[in-house]
C-alpha cells in the first residue's frame, strides 16, 4: 500500500465498520466545530456577508444527529456537550475582536437554544437525504427565527432601550436576509451521508447445481 493509502486508511478506516463509522463521526464533529468557530472570521474577513452564516445551520444540523463516537469518555463529552464548545470559540471570538458587549449574553444563549432544537430530533445519517435535509432545513429556518426574535427584538430592545414595535420592524429584512443561511444546510447534510458509505461485508448464497458429485476425503 502506498504513503497515501496508508494515511488515508489510518484517517479514514477502521478494522470493523463501526469502528470505521465512529472515526467517521469523529471527524464531522471535528468538521463542524471548526466551521461554526470560523463562521464570524469569515464575516471579518469578507467571505461571508453580513447575517448570513455557519453557526446556526452547524449547531442544528450537527445536534440533530445521533453519533456514536465510541466509547471514551473524552468523545462522549464532544459529542454531547458539542454545543458548548462552538459557544466557548465564538464567545472568544467576539470578546477578542469586538469586546464585552451586553447583546453577547443574548446571542450566546440564544446559540444554544438553536443547538437544544436540533438535539429535539435523533435523526440517523442512514435515513434518506430527502427526509433528513427537509427536516434538518425546517428546524433550521426555526432555529434562525426564534434566535432574530429572542436576540434582535427581545435582547435589542432591553440592550438599548428601543421600543419593541421599532425593533420588529427593524429586525424583519434582517431575518429574510438571515435565512439566506440555509444554503449551508443541504452540503452539511451530504457531508453527514458521505461519510457512513461504508462497505460491509456481506455473506453471498451460491447455488450449487443438481447432481454435482462430493468426494469424501
């Protein structure tokens, strides 16, 4: 086997399809966890525009499936704390390049009300990519909803004293334009289908012709 093999079965692999899958799921966890912490980076680098993010498409997406990362307790705790990890990156992020600000407390709880919704589901990756995009998609477009009121009307309005009827209308084009974000839904549910393509070894019958004679050793 050559070097690129190698490392690919090292990374990819496994002797047993569950342990191939639970390196898999490893890895997407990982995956997304990176990719919800970057999500304001990209914003301040100009990637990604303004209200259209990783985050909430991430925490739903990712909370919404059951993974089995094995049985150490250290990917236990990532698997079901994964949430708060992409809460401890982003709230470092803001609190580096914007500094404390009193919206954060809203923003970051309302975060983990998105990823709680998500966790509402126990969808398996094995199910069919149609069924899971449209419910992962629907959880998330209520996921971005209930974040724009709780965050843009409720949060705002205490924040800075604006009145609520004012803060509605404001925050309106802001969640149109937010739900732009559900773009990121379906590449994260095909990368979640990807990875549980594992080949599994199955027994084949073979039949065996009328009249074939047997020597007895």
């Amino acid at each position: 086997m050559s070097l690129r093999g190698k490392i690919s079965e090292k990374i990819w692999g496994g002797k047993t399809p569950t342990e191939v899958l639970s390196k898999r799921f490893k890895i997407f966890v990982l995956i997304a966890v990176v990719l919800a912490s970057v999500s304001k980076l990209l914003y301040l680098l100009g990637v990604l525009p303004a209200n259209v993010e990783l985050i909430i498409p991430t925490l739903v997406v990712v909370g919404s499936f059951s993974l089995y990362c094995g049985r150490t307790e250290f990917w236990r705790g990532v698997t079901r704390y994964f949430g708060l990890l992409v809460l401890i990156a982003i709230a470092l992020t803001d609190l580096i390049f914007w500094g404390p600000r009193s919206i954060f407390l809203f923003t970051w709880t309302g975060f983990i009300v998105c990823w709680l919704l998500g966790m509402r589901h126990k969808l398996s990756m094995f199910d069919k990519f149609k069924s899971l995009l449209w419910r992962t998609t629907l959880t998330a477009a209520a996921a971005i909803i209930v974040f724009d009121f709780y965050t843009g009307i409720f949060g705002w309005s205490l924040v800075t004293g604006t009145g609520v009827a004012a803060a509605f209308l404001a925050q309106v084009p802001f969640t149109i334009y937010h739900l732009c974000s559900l773009i990121f839904v379906p590449p994260l549910v095909g990368l979640a289908k990807a990875i549980v393509k594992v080949k599994v070894p199955v027994p084949v019958a073979i039949a065996v012709k009328h009249g074939m004679k047997v020597q007895a050793s």
